[in-house]
C-alpha cells in the first residue's frame, strides 16, 4: 500500500522543455564561434620578416630542385639499365 501511495505523492515532471534554436541558427553560432576563435588566435601568432620567408622559400626551392635532378638521374639510370637488360 504504502508503495501506491508514494509513487501517487511524488511531484508530476514539467512537460515544458527548453526549445532548441533551429539547426540554421545554431549552426550560424557554430560558425560564429570558430570564426571567432580563429581570429583570437590569429591575432597571437607573430609573423615571420618577408626577408626572413623569402630566405626561407629560396631554400624549400633549392632542396626541391636538387631532388628533381636526383630523382630525374635515378629514372634515367634505371630506364638504360633496362635497356641493357632486355637486348
């Protein structure tokens, strides 16, 4: 008996429920706050000199350009050496 009547006191739960923002909205404060986000940091990064990126670039060019020739070299090796295999 005593079981009837607790579950009988007990407090009914709110049916109201906090409505959720349409997906167009929170998808709009989604990207608000990465955007956000993204300029706050951008804004501590320190930037590099030109003359510093352009010291820097010369050099990806010249480690770039010396494995273009070592690689062409290999190919063209290995292309005469089948060559020579295969008479």
């Amino acid at each position: 008996m005593e079981e009837n009547k607790n579950k009988k006191n007990q407090p009914v739960k709110s049916a109201k429920k906090t409505k959720k923002p349409n997906v167009f909205k929170r998808f709009g404060h989604w990207i608000k706050n990465k955007f956000s986000g993204m300029a706050s940091e951008l804004k501590k990064v320190t930037w590099p000199k030109f003359s510093k990126v352009l010291k820097q670039t010369g050099v990806v060019l010249a480690v770039v350009l010396f494995f273009l020739v070592v690689v062409t070299a290999i190919d063209f090796g290995l292309t005469e050496l089948l060559k020579v295999v295969g008479k």
